[in-house]
C-alpha cells in the first residue's frame, strides 16, 4: 500500500517548482516560448519520474526497484535542468546526454528483468527518446528539419503520452484483450511519431490522422477506467485527485484528436500555440500530477506480479480492494 506520507512531499516538490520557476526561470531556449513549457518538461525527470517509482516501490511485491538506479535517475534530470540554463550548444548537449545515457542505460537493463509488466517496461523506454529529443534542443539541432518548438514539444510529449500514460495504464487492472490493449498504446504513441514525420516530409495527411485518432482513443480508453476507480476510492482526497485527473486526461484527449483532424476541417483556433497551453497543460500538470498524486493517496490500492506481462499473463495478478 502506498503511504500517505509520500503525497505532501510530492505536493510540495511541484509547488516549489512552479514558484522557482516564476521566479528564477532564466532559461536558454532556442523558441520563444511561455515560461512554463520548460518547467513542464523538467517536471517530467524531477517529478512525474520520481513520483511514479515511489507507487511503484510501494506497490510492485518484489525487488524489482531499487534507489540507487531512482538516484541516478534523479541525478540526470538535475543535468538536463542545468542545461537548460545554458546557452544550447556543445556545453549543454553533453551536460544533457547524461540524461540521456542514464535512461538508455536503464530502459536496456529493464527489459532483461522478467518481474516488469509490459507497460512499466515500454514507460521507462520512452525516457530514452524524449531525452535524445532533449539533447537535440540543447545542442541547437533540428532533426529531419523540425522546427526548433517542436524538437521541444516532442521532449515533453514522451515524458507524458510516453512515460506517464503507460505508467498509469499499467496501475489499472488486467483485462481479458490486455494484448490488444497493449497494441493500441505502442500504434498511438508510435504512429503519431510515425505520422508527423510523413507530414514532414510532405507525405499523406491520413497517417498522422490515423495515428493521432489511435492514440485519442488510447487517452480516452484509460481516461474512462481511472474514473471507474476514483469513483470507488474511500480516500475523499484520493478520489477527487483521480477525479480531476481523469477529467483533465478526456478533454486533452479530446483536444489531441481534434487537432489530429484539423486537416480536413481548417479549424483555425487549434493552433500548436493553443494545444501547448491546454491540451499540454492538461496533460503534464493535470492529469500526470493529479493522477499519481492520487494513486499515492489511494487507501486500497495495490498490485501484486508474479511474472512477465509481456510474456504471461495468466502470471499477473492485479489485486485492487472495491475496484
């Protein structure tokens, strides 16, 4: 069971970022931007990471965890904050690459550890790929020609559709088609990856709707069953956190797939600026925060694995009291 104890600190911790940033926030972007899409992404290896190992650790019947490789973790998302206080170049790429030569070196190791389910081991990959796409912001490159905002924005997407979503869709229970579950997650975040790239290169616009409308469906998939959860919670603090969360999640995700469509339909308020400063919002600072904010409240939460979800599922056990 998760210990009630851990939510003040996480509270606190995301407080005290937001107040730091307003007020000392001088950071080094290649893109005019608003002061908190930075935080939004350190948020992600100072926050949303930490936070979601901590359920985890309280929640995972093994030792599939350990602080030291959490320490390391913490210690690469500090290297990619101060980066992003120096001007993007040689210097602040290679302070940046720790991040990312830490996450890679744990999402490989991961993968060899049998007592992971699926989506905790795809989540932590994700790590992986939104520092690389960090890195390449700090060194001041723009991959494939993307502009430089959206070598940003795609670093903030894997920490939240990548890492947080499958970390949260891994603490709902176990399904009968868990397989297929599985399947629309890795076509949503991949294909949308997939999609804008095709788009890019002047490539059919159907590719990112298709992918863009899997991962909706994906958002709005888990959207719904967390409400089911919160809605059974004892917790009133829990429940109204999860609540919101949900919430928050179903209307980014409703945002996303309007956006994902606004080929066809030339809606000319669903401008990358808007998405940033709602769907974006909505999903890093709502439903991210607010959901494992809750979960670590939750009074009658817990998972028990005895094996590989990726391998076997008659070998997991989701065992969650009132669900």
């Amino acid at each position: 069971m998760v210990r009630e104890k851990h939510a003040l600190p996480i509270a606190l911790v995301l407080l005290a970022g937001l107040i730091a940033g307003m007020g000392f926030g001088n950071f080094q972007l290649n893109v005019v931007v608003p002061f908190y899409i930075p935080l939004v992404l350190l948020a992600g290896p100072l926050l949303i990471v930490p936070s979601a190992w901590l359920i985890m650790e309280k929640s995972l019947s093994s030792t599939a965890l350990n602080r030291l490789e959490l320490s390391a973790l913490l210690f690469g998302g500090i290297c990619l904050a101060i980066a992003f206080f120096l001007p993007n170049g040689w210097w602040a790429g290679s302070i940046s690459a720790i991040y990312l030569l830490l996450t890679t070196r744990f999402s490989w190791r991961l993968w060899y550890r049998g007592i992971w389910p699926f989506f905790f081991k795809v989540a932590f990959s994700c790590l992986p790929v939104a520092a690389a796409w960090a890195v390449a912001d700090r060194l001041g490159w723009q991959p494939l020609g993307f502009d430089a905002l959206i070598v940003l924005l795609t670093a903030i997407h894997f920490h939240y559709a990548g890492f947080a979503l499958a970390i949260l869709a891994g603490l709902l229970p176990v399904i009968k088609y868990q397989k297929w579950v599985h399947i629309l997650y890795v076509g949503g975040v991949g294909g949308v990856a997939v999609g804008i790239t095709v788009t890019q290169f002047s490539g059919p616009v159907a590719v990112e709707i298709l992918a863009t409308t899997i991962m909706a469906c994906f958002g709005i998939y888990v959207a719904m069953r967390q409400l089911n959860y919160a809605w059974r919670q004892n917790n009133l603090a829990s429940k109204v956190l999860l609540l919101l969360g949900s919430l928050a999640l179903l209307v980014g995700m409703i945002l996303a797939l309007a956006y994902g469509w606004r080929w066809t339909h030339h809606w000319p308020w669903l401008t990358i600026p808007f998405m940033y400063a709602t769907h974006g919002l909505l999903n890093s600072l709502g439903f991210a925060s607010l959901s494992l904010l809750g979960y670590s409240l939750s009074s009658n939460f817990q998972l028990s694995l005895e094996g590989d979800l990726s391998e076997d599922l008659s070998t997991i056990k989701y065992n969650q009291k009132n669900f």
